[in-house]
C-alpha cells in the first residue's frame, strides 16, 4: 500500500467522521460512543466493545441550532449542537461529555434536550492536578464512567480486555509520535493537513485498523534520508478542541514555513502520553490523565509546577522552531485567559510569534496571508542578522 493510499484512507475518515461510524457500525453490529475532547479514556469504551470517536466540528455552515446556544460561544460548540438538532448525531449509541469549560457545560445541556433516545454519561474530572487527593479522585471518576458503561453494555469490563485495549491504543499513540519525530527530523516530510489527517482519524476510526495503517506509513519513512531545510521552522500552537481549518494550514506552508511540531489537540497533545500497561488499569488511566498536563500542559487544568509557556519554549528549542503561529479559535475562554502570560514569555524570551484568531465560518485568508508572510519575513531577517 503506498503512501498516498494511507493518506487517502486517513483522509477520508477525518473528513467525514459520521460517515466512517455509520459504515463501521453496519459491518460490525457494534454501539458507537461519541465523546467530547479532551481527556476521555477511548480505551474504556473500547474494552467495552465499542467504537469510541471524539466528536469533529463540521464544516457545514450552523443552521438550525442557532436558536440554542449563544452567539458568542465557541465554533465547535455552536457545530455540535447544530449536528444533534439536524439528526446527525444518529449514529451514536451513546455520547459522552466532558466539564472542562462552561461552554462545553452549555453544549452538552443544548444536546441532551435533542438526543432524547441516546444514553447521555456524563463524568466530570478534577481540574487540580498537583494535590495529594488527585490520583484518588481521577481514580473514583473512572470507576465511575467504567460502570456506567457496564451498565450501557449490559456486561463487565474485565480488567484483560482493558489491558489489551491500552496496548493497542499505547502502540499507535506510539506510532504517531515516531512520525512526528521522523517529521522533526526532515524523514518524513508530512504537511500539516496530513499530519492533521493521521491524528484525527485516529481520535475516529477502529483502533486496530487505524494502527495497521500507521505500520505501514512508518516502514516507508524508515530508511528514508534527512531532506535539506530550506523553510523557516514554525510551531503550531493552540485549538484544543476543533481542528485547524485545512486551506488555513495550506496557506501557513505557502508562505515559506515547514512545520515541524505543534501542541494542537489534532495533533501532538491528544499523543503526547502513554497509559501504564501494568497494575490496575483504573489506576494506570488517571495517571495516564495525570501525566498528560505534565508533557502537554492544558489551560484547563492547573498545576503549579507546570507551565504552558514554558513548555512551548522547550517544545520549541528541541524542534529548532524559528518561531510560532498561535492558533486560537475565537471565544475559547481558556485560551484567551491564559494567552497573556504566553506572550509575555515569548517577549521575554525574545522569541517571535504570531496570533491568528480563527472561526468556524470561514476567514479573510487573504488578509491573513499577508500577515504570515510579514512575519515569516520579520524571522528571516531576524535570523540573518
């Protein structure tokens, strides 16, 4: 299977998410559970013989549910609800969602007045990660949804199917970040929008099928040679829930940039980490919840001795990043608050970056490619002299 086959197959799915549930539900006879982002366990739902997929912000303009949420919410909000009052959200046995802002709180009340015949689990995480009780509470909270999605499945999540569903899920995870690093490296020279293809198909299709593929796509890159750098090196930053809009990457890479890492949740934060294979698996995921906000810090979550900031700097030096686009979808509140103390740090640390505020519909790129082009230049010249 060539490479651009892969790619296509990734593509697809990631594409036309819904689609990819419906197809795999007819063949299998297998319940599909949707979740928000960020933090639910897919391996959970997949022990317990489901599809797990993270529900995707639609390209579709919103319509109809306008009437339910407020305007001045986020894109992927406003598109979630606006797929449940259209009936696209029918695939789903089951949808699960997640508390880690009050406008995901409000989508997910919009929605469970929609999906009257569609089991609603609802599991809410607690946001302070550096206490003494945090690995205990994390551990009740997926005891909890473990249960709940007993009692949806009508049988026991044994502990042996929990183990099997994080070696698969551990291995790709594992998979993409060796694409990532043969990105970095120049081995592999994946454009943002097929990089972004490779992970959210991921976060869509059968783990199993979506790891056979990866295979492949990593053994053609194997004993491939460094191609020589003649772009400047960004890093992508920011959009935790929805994915950066295909044509706004293009442009980005038209204007003379290699992207060579990103912290994007369609991307290196949704990958960054690992659950323990061995003991409990309860226990293995919350420390897996755990250690995420250590190698990807989240607004979201609070740590004292973890800083996003920080980190994007590191991510930076050890990717030879030149500088950083900042991708924030417009009225997400966590990024918003802590975007300051970002840029300050990137000020202080004498580091070029640029803010580019995206929207579900559509975007002036022309205007916006003007601005990528002056910064692409303004690093140049600062790397020149």
């Amino acid at each position: 299977m060539e490479r651009t086959q892969i790619i296509d197959s990734f593509a697809a799915a990631a594409r036309d998410p819904l689609s990819y549930a419906k197809q795999w539900k007819a063949r299998t006879g297998r319940p599909v559970i949707g979740s928000f982002p960020m933090n639910f366990p897919g391996e959970l739902a997949h022990a317990a013989g489901a599809l797990p997929m993270i529900l995707q912000e639609s390209d579709d303009p919103i319509t109809v549910g306008h009437g339910l949420l407020f305007p001045f919410y986020c894109g992927y909000t406003r598109s979630m609800v606006d797929q449940a009052v259209r009936g696209d959200f029918d695939v789903l046995d089951a949808i699960m969602f997640g508390d880690h802002c009050v406008q995901l709180l409000g989508a997910a009340d919009a929605i469970r007045m929609q999906l009257t015949n569609t089991r609603v689990i609802f599991f809410q995480l607690i946001s302070s990660m550096c206490d003494p009780w945090t690995q205990g509470r994390s551990e009740e909270s997926f005891a909890k949804l473990r249960a709940e999605l007993e009692d949806f499945a009508g049988a026991k999540v044994q502990d042996e199917a929990m183990h099997a569903s994080i070696r698969l899920f551990n291995k790709n995870r594992g998979l993409i970040r060796r694409l990532y690093d043969m990105r970095k490296k120049g081995i592999a020279p994946l454009g943002s929008v097929e990089m972004q293809h490779v992970v959210k198909s991921s976060m869509v299709m059968d783990k199993a099928e979506h790891t056979e593929l990866l295979e492949k796509l990593v053994r053609i890159y194997d004993s491939a040679a460094p191609l020589p750098a003649r772009n400047v090196r960004l890093h992508l930053s920011g959009h935790f829930c929805q994915a950066p809009k295909p044509e706004l990457l293009e442009m980005i890479e038209q204007c003379g940039v290699t992207v060579v890492g990103d912290d994007l949740y369609h991307g290196f934060r949704y990958i960054s980490t690992d659950v323990p294979e061995q003991g409990d698996p309860i226990a293995g995921l919350a420390r897996w919840y755990m250690d995420r906000n250590t190698g990807v810090p989240c607004p979201t979550r609070v740590q004292n001795n973890v800083d996003w900031d920080a980190y994007l700097l590191n991510a930076m030096r050890d990717e030879k990043a030149e500088g950083m686009i900042v991708l924030m979808a417009k009225f997400c509140e966590p990024h918003m608050y802590y975007y300051p103390e970002v840029k300050e740090a990137f000020e202080k640390a004498d580091m070029p970056h640029l803010l580019i505020e995206t929207e579900h519909d559509g975007m002036a790129l022309e205007s916006l490619k003007t601005r990528v082009e002056t910064f692409v230049e303004i690093v140049k010249h600062r790397q020149a002299a």
